[in-house]
C-alpha cells in the first residue's frame, strides 16, 4: 500500500489566502490542484511536503474566457473543460489535440492546466503547446501579479519560475488571425507518458507565405522551440518539400534518451513524422481545408 | 483532522489523518469494500468512484479533498432493492469474470450514461479506456453498458420481469 508520508493540510479560500498560506509555511508547503501528479509523486516520497495546500476550492480560476486577442484560461481549469470548449477548438485546435491524449478521461476530470504547467514534466504536453503557442503565464504573489512568457517560465525538467510563494493563476493565449495549430502524440496505450509527441502553430501572410511558424516537441530532451525547423518554412508558401525538411531538422535537434519506450533512432524518427504531420495539419487548418 | 461528506446519499463524519486516501476511508473508515484498491498509481481505475457525479480514482484523491463533496461508490447503486440498470447490464452481457474492475467500471459507466444515455461504441471505449480489465473482458463490458443505455431505469424493472416470466 502506497501513502505519502505525514503532513498537514490547509484549504486555500482565495488566492491572497493560498500566497498566505504557502508563505507562512514556506518551501515545505505544496499546492495540490487535481493532485494526479503530486500525490503519486508523494506515495515514492519523490515529494515529501509538511504542508499540502488544496486550491480546489478556488472556483474563480477555472474559467476560459475572451478578453480582445487574448484567450485567458484559469489555472485550475480542468483538463476536461479545455477538452470539451467549442471556443478553445476554433480558436486554438492544438490544445483540443493535446487535451485528447493527456492522461485518461477519469484523470481529466481532476487534473488542471495550472498543474500540468507547474509539475513541469519533460512528458507533459500542455507545455509544448503553451510553448508552441507563445502563451503567457500570470503568477500572484503577495507583491501582485507579474506575466512571463513560457521560455522563462519553465526552468527545467519538474521546475519553473513560479516561487514557493506564488500561484500560478491565469494562462493567455494570444489570438492571431490567418493561424492554427495542431498536436500529436505517439503513446503505448492510453494514460501512459508520450514516446514522443509534437505540436506546431503557424499563421499565415496575407500573401500566402507562412509569417510565422513555432514548432515544439515532447518527451524527446528538448524544451525550446525547434528554430532550425522554423526557419525552414517561416517566409515561404508551404511546400512539401519543406515540410519534410522541417521534420527532418527536428528529428536532428532532439535529444532523446533510450529507454522501455524506444531507442534513440525511433524517438527521433517520431519527432520527425510526427513533426511533419502536424505542420499539415497546421497549415491545412489555417486554409480552412481541415477542421 | 475532521472531515463531513456524504456517501451513498448518507452523511458521515470521521477522524483522520490528513494523508489518508479517499480509497482507504472508503474501505477502512467506512467498511465499503465495493470500492476495490488496485495499481496505487491511478493507471489501472478499479478505484474508480464519484465525486459529485464526476468519476474519479480514488487512490489519488485524499480524503480530506472530498471533504464537503457528494460521493458516490458501487454500493450506491442499489436504490431500494433495484439495482442499476448498469448493474443489470453487466449481468445480462456477463460484463465481468473476476470481477476486480467491475465496481470502477460501472461508475464510470453510470456517470457517462447520466450525461450522455445513448452513447456509440467509440465514446464507451473512450470513457472506460482509463480502467484495466485484466481478463481482457472489454468486449462484454461494452455490451454491458450498451445494454444499460437500451434498458434506462424506468424499464428496467419491466424487463427483468418480462425475463423472468419467459425463463
């Protein structure tokens, strides 16, 4: 039988409370959202906090909503609502890709984008696609509200930038005209961490040529954007050619290691194709030639 | 710490430590074993329970997190003597072996049918495709809620009556 090791447990009313909260009781305390990463993580005392702060009950931050070109999403909506949202599929396909594929059904009932973004796994794909698509995290803290973008959010594999004593609250995705996106993941079956995954977003010129590209990948040991990949298409109309040569160069700046998934040849092979399949679909998207 | 929920539409009260799992104050505080306790890991589902409707894994929700919620577990299915027509449905399309799965697999098949009474073979393969069964019985699983959905609760009773006086 697997249960965390003791500690001490404080529901959060607001989010002034949570900062409260987690500066009273400092780098020991914890914040647990859906709790589908932390406590399994809690049971192999690969965490061990004094004090486990549960937001749950912060109704105010699970929220999608438009506000101009932006598309601001609460930190502790669940995975499902994002899943489930006719706006979030128009306007932004690649998180409805991800969504299908994160975890299980049962497990996007409770988990959370805020979570996801925070556990910060090398595996999790809604930080490729908040990459992928330049969105912009808001974290509380006793000082107020401060707004990064995800390159200086993420900090490594399990670390970002948001402090003991801060919460991650908001998550802004910025609307662009004559653009999609698209996500796909390579899984041994249902629920288990991707072989590899890859998401791209692209937004067209009014002239045909592609204005902007941004490609990202998963769980292949590489956390930035793909720029040699980008470059590649960024200024040209698409071209198949090109395409392939963009999933070419991913399957290059990758660094997977091998291991019970796949060898390193297969895991780049995966960043390859699947790094062209969802450019397709990105660009077919942005033309109006896919849903 | 002190914690209230409801449980099968019954109010209960205990005692606990903050770090016991909702699966074990099922099973231990409260002596509810329908609810079974598999993998630990929340990948196999056979813990599977609902918190205000929505199903859950129960070994990765403390029980302090369900703590003012509605829970819902196997044992709550029964209403007055009838069972669900979930419950019927695993019976008539022999929708379990061992029957380790079962009890997450019928709440998760509740749930989808309280939202969703008609549903395809593909979205019943999709809800339960986070549960194991390790008799590999997903075929007659499938017809078992299917079967459900054709039977919903307020023909439940008549059906099995029909059977019943043609067997």
């Amino acid at each position: 039988m697997q249960i965390p090791a003791p500690f001490d447990y404080a529901r959060a009313t607001s989010v002034d409370d949570a900062v409260a909260l987690l500066t009273r009781y400092g780098e020991d305390a914890h914040v647990i959202a859906g709790g589908h990463s932390l406590l399994p993580m809690m049971k192999l005392r690969l965490a061990r906090p004094d004090w486990v702060i549960d937001i749950n009950d912060l109704h105010d931050l699970d929220y999608i909503r438009r506000d101009g070109d932006q598309l601001r999403i609460g930190a502790l909506t669940r995975h499902r609502t994002l899943l489930e949202s006719a706006e979030v599929l128009s306007l932004f396909p690649i998180v409805t890709d991800a969504e299908r594929v994160v975890a299980d059904p049962i497990v996007r009932n409770r988990g959370t984008i805020g979570g996801s973004l925070c556990q910060a796994d090398p595996a999790e794909d809604l930080s490729t696609v908040c990459t992928v698509l330049g969105a912009e995290a808001v974290i509380h803290g006793a000082a107020g509200d401060r707004t990064i973008g995800m390159e200086e959010f993420h900090r490594g594999p399990y670390e970002t930038a948001v402090a003991f004593n801060e919460l991650l609250t908001e998550v802004r995705l910025t609307i662009r005209p004559r653009s999609s996106s698209a996500y796909e993941k390579v899984e041994r079956r249902v629920g288990d961490w991707a072989v590899a995954a890859a998401g791209a977003a692209v937004t067209f010129a009014d002239d045909g040529t592609l204005d902007d590209v941004a490609i990202g990948v998963t769980a292949v040991g590489l956390v930035n954007r793909v720029a040699s990949a980008e470059a590649v298409l960024r200024g040209e109309k698409p071209s198949e050619s090109a395409i392939a040569e963009a999933g070419r160069l991913t399957g290059e700046a990758v660094d997977p290691d091998a291991d019970q998934r796949g060898s390193v040849e297969y895991k780049r092979h995966l960043a390859n194709e699947l790094t062209q399949r969802v450019l397709r679909r990105a660009i077919a998207r942005a033309q109006g030639l896919e849903a | 710490m002190h914690v209230t929920m409801t449980v099968n539409g019954d109010e209960v009260e205990r005692d606990i430590e903050p770090r016991v799992l909702l699966v074990h104050f099922l099973r231990e505080n409260l002596g509810l074993t329908g609810t079974h306790w598999g993998c630990d890991t929340s990948n196999c589902g056979t813990c599977v329970v609902q918190i205000d409707g929505e199903p859950v894994k129960s070994c990765t929700v403390l029980a302090a997190m369900a703590d003012g919620h509605a829970v819902r577990t196997v044992e709550g299915l029964e209403v007055a003597g009838t069972v669900d027509p979930i419950q019927q449905g695993f019976m008539e399309e022999h929708g379990l072996q061992c029957g380790f799965c079962t009890p997450g697999m019928m709440l998760t098949a509740r749930a989808l049918l309280d939202e969703n009474p008609h549903p395809s073979e593909g979205e019943i393969r999709e809800a339960i495709s986070g549960q194991i069964c390790r008799c590999t019985g997903y075929a007659t699983i499938v017809r078992s809620i299917q079967w459900a959905a054709d039977h919903p609760a307020e023909t439940a009773d008549s059906t099995l009556e029909d059977e019943d006086v043609k067997a």
